[in-house]
C-alpha cells in the first residue's frame, strides 16, 4: 500500500527509470542530457506553469462553482445508469485494483516524463514541439468545463460505486485530491492526455515506444472507470479531446494530419537501429 510521500517519489522514480531502461537502454545518457537541454527545461517549465494553472482553478471552484448553481452529474447518471457499478462487480480483484492504480497515479506521468526524454535525446524537434502543445490544448479545453460545467466522481454520486484505488492508496483522498478537485470529471484528463501521447507515439514513428503508450493508454483508460472515478461520458470527452488537440499540434507544427500513420524512417528493423540503440 502507497502510504508516504517518500514511496510515492520512489515509485514514480522506479517507473521513470524503467521505462527509459525500455526505450532506450541505459537510462544515464538520457536523463543527463534531458535535464543539460535548454530547450527541454524550457518546455518543462511552461508544462509545470499549465499544471500550476490547474491548481489555481481549482480555488477558483470555490467561488464559481456556487454562482453557477449547476450539476451536470444528475444528468449523466440517469444516461449512464450503472454501468460503472457492472464493471466494478464483474472484474473486481485486489490485483487488478493494484496494476489500475499502478498505472492511473504512476504510469500515466511517467510516460509524458518519457515521451519528452525520448523526443529530446533525438532531437526531434517537430514532436517536441507537437507534446508541448498538445499538453497546453488539452488543458485549455478542459479547464473552461470544469469551471463551468461540473461533475461530481462516479464513486460520490452512486453509492453502489467504490472508490477501488483507496484500497490500495489509502490516503489518496487527502494527497491526490490537491492535484484534481471531486468535480473535475468531464473530459476526464487521463483519457485525453494518455490517448494524446499514444497518437503522439503511433505518428512519430518510435514504434516500440509507441506500442508501449497505446497499452497503457487503454490500461489508464480502463483503470478511470474500473477505479470508479470517471464516467463514461468523461471517457469518451477525453477521447474526443485527444483526436482534436493531436490533429491542431501535427497541423500547426507539419502542415499536415496523418497522426494515424508512421513517418517515414525506414523498416521496424531500420528505426529500431536508429532510434533505440538498446
């Protein structure tokens, strides 16, 4: 069970390293030269200021959400019904709780972490770029409903829903909850910027990386509803989000959409060669 601060860092750590030991082999080179890169920092800091935007709106809720005097969650409820509850009932497994929640609080930062060490050892500008404002698009269009058109977690309004990630991250609520208020649920932002970075991977061309961030895309995307925190509707928004943000970020930096297809590097013999020297 997460408990501390001090094994939460260490996990994410173990994760980083990894999945850097995955992509790349020997994890030094990368990190190294992540954190000596002037244009790395860069983008870092301007994400950092993104996450600490979140933040702020979150206090903002406190002042908006009363004005507004509005709750969409009754209303997607009674679309919905129970369908999280079915599936919470039919896969439940103290295992499963576990990998759900491995990836929903450790695999999904740890990837972006990743996909901007990967991008920046390569020097690939273009999907730098294309991550950096992929990352800022899909909070510029989730903050604006979270603000304005509230929705409470699966597990808070239906009461035959738990909240599975508690029996494994017991303080989840008192630490998590600072990153990501109870009714910022539509579009849920694990489903979009997971499945950003899983296009991301399939239009760069970096194919191991990319078959790695599709599986744990749809792992993050299970574990949101699995975990009964997001609804449905959240999960498809986010999908919605992704196929949107990806296709203005490849337009806007390569004139063109074919986030779908790999660039042209080669044969899978021929990438692997170049970009993971393993």
């Amino acid at each position: 069970m997460y408990n501390g601060a001090g094994q939460m860092a260490l996990t994410f750590i173990v994760t980083l390293v990894v999945l850097c030991l995955l992509f790349e082999g020997n994890p030094i080179p990368v990190l190294r030269k992540m954190f000596s890169s002037k244009t790395f920092v860069f983008y870092l800091v301007i994400m950092l200021m993104v996450i600490g935007i979140d933040l702020i709106e979150l206090n903002f809720e406190n002042i908006i959400n009363p004005l507004i005097r509005w709750d969409l969650t009754p209303a997607i409820y009674r679309y919905e019904g129970n369908i999280t509850q079915f599936i919470q009932r039919t896969f439940h497994s103290i295992l499963l709780t576990y990998i759900t929640s491995y990836f929903y609080v450790f695999v999904f930062p740890a990837l972006v972490w990743v996909a901007m060490a990967v991008f920046n050892r390569h020097n690939d500008q273009f999907l730098m770029k294309e991550l950096l404002l992929t990352f800022i698009l899909n909070y510029a269009i989730a903050l604006p409903f979270y603000l304005f058109f509230p929705v409470n977690e699966v597990w808070y309004t239906n009461k035959g829903v738990h909240l599975l990630i508690t029996e494994v991250y017991p303080a989840f609520n008192v630490q998590y909850r600072a990153l990501s208020g109870l009714n910022n649920c539509f579009p849920s932002l694990h489903t979009s910027l997971s499945t950003s970075l899983a296009l991301l991977s399939i239009h760069s061309g970096y194919k191991r990386m990319a078959r790695v961030a599709v599986f744990s895309s749809l792992v993050i995307i299970f574990s949101t509803i699995y975990l009964g925190i997001h609804w449905l509707n959240d999960v498809l928004g986010g999908i919605v989000v992704a196929l949107i943000v990806v296709n203005i970020a490849v337009v806007w930096v390569e004139g063109k959409s074919k986030i779908f297809l790999w660039r042209n590097y080669g044969t899978d013999d021929e990438c692997d060669r170049i970009f993971f020297k393993a």
